[in-house]
C-alpha cells in the first residue's frame, strides 16, 4: 500500500508544474495517511483493552466451610449406590475465586485423575462464576487404607470461557489426606496452573513435599492468627 502511494505522488509531482499545489497536496496526503495508521492503532489498542477488561482469572482460595452447596463445582470417584465396598468417604472441598475483571462462564471439571494413574469420572455440571466470586470446589472421596493417601495427589482440570468464547484452565493438584472419619474437610492445593497437561509425580510422601515448602508452618501461624483475631471481635 505504501508502494503504491509513493508512486502516484511521484507521478502527481511529474505531471503538476505549481509548486504550492503540488507541496501542499503533499502536506494532505501525508496527513490522512497519518489519520490513517492513528485510527487503525486506536482501534487495535480499543479492542485490545476491552479484551484485558473482560478477561476472567480462576485460582485456588482455602475456604473454612462449605460457602453454597446450591452453587458449587462437583466430582468424585464414587456414585450412589456404592457397588464396592469402601471404608472410609469424605466431602473435601476448596475455595475457587474469579479474580479476572470479566465472568467465568461454563466453568466445569473436565477431568479427575490421580497422579497413580487411575481415570476418575468427572461431573458434567457448570456454572458461572462472576468477577469476585469464588464458590466451593466439593469432591466426594472414598478410600479403604489411609496409607493410599500418602504418596497420591488428585488432578482436577477445571475448564472456563471468557465472554468472548475463548477458553482458560484451571489446574490443580490436591491432597486429600487422612482426616480420620471427618465427614467434610479441606483439600489442600500442592500445586496449580494454567495449562492442562499433568503434573509430573512428586515421587516421594506428600507431606514431607508439603513440608519442605513451609506448608505447615504456614497452616499453623495461619490457625494462630485466626485464633487471635476471634479474641478481639
């Protein structure tokens, strides 16, 4: 295009002799060709800017109880009624906020898996989730020996859409440790990001994992604040 443009004002120039109608021709070509590249870069930088605006943003909170089981994310690795035996089950749950400036629309758990290899259904259910929110991720879990848990995490890909249908990911690594009959606790996030490929395995105890990252240390001045802050109200 700038091609072009070059070679009709250079034959413009050749066939026109007034030199005040040919510079000030020029002066207007050259200013709507700048009007021109300003109006396009305002454009791009417009649609650019109501994409960032829109953009919906899921990440892993821990919650002290179960906000609105009405409107929750839910999978698990049991069904009623139980056809295997199982010993012990447990509702574990966690917090999922939308810290984007957009909704997350059509948020789903599109698989369940764990890191030993074995394929977990995931449900088919979604909701909405809207800039701020954050509602309860609630997994049903069964198992038989509390051992199974030591050396096994739970991948849960988690699958949203922006307003404008693009596609995001949620993905999380849980352990859901022994809670010795608890009926519902907490699923604790060993890692999680963006992409939906699956984690590598730790290779060693989760807690031990859990450890060396001050996980505890942390649940514990975390358990003192909390204590300290119910004193004063």
């Amino acid at each position: 295009m700038t091609t072009s443009f070059c070679r009709t004002l250079y034959s413009f120039f050749q066939t026109n002799s007034n030199p005040i109608l040919v510079i000030s021709t020029f002066i207007m070509s050259i200013g709507t060709l700048a009007l021109a590249m300003c109006t396009y870069w305002l454009w791009k930088e417009t649609r650019e800017q109501h994409k960032t605006i829109q953009k919906s943003k899921l990440i892993p909170i821990r919650i002290s109880n179960i906000i609105d089981p009405t409107h929750s994310l839910f999978t698990g690795n049991f069904e009623y009624p139980i056809s295997d035996p199982i010993e012990h089950n447990t509702l574990f749950f966690l917090g999922i906020k939308n810290i984007g400036l957009g909704a997350a629309f059509y948020a789903k758990v599109v698989r369940f898996k764990s890191s030993n290899g074995d394929e977990i259904f995931a449900r088919p259910g979604f909701v909405h989730i809207q800039p701020g929110q954050t509602i309860p991720l609630v997994i049903r879990f069964g198992y038989n020996e509390p051992m199974d848990l030591t050396h096994v995490t739970q991948q849960v890909l988690i699958q949203y859409f922006d307003n404008l249908g693009k596609s995001y990911y949620l993905n999380l690594d849980l352990w859901l440790r022994n809670v010795k009959d608890k009926k519902i606790a907490d699923a604790i996030v060993v890692r999680f990001s963006e992409k939906s490929n699956y984690f590598e395995n730790i290779g060693y105890p989760i807690f031990r994992y859990l450890e060396l990252k001050g996980y505890f240390e942390i649940e514990h001045i975390s358990g003192k604040l909390n204590n300290e802050n119910d004193k004063t109200i």
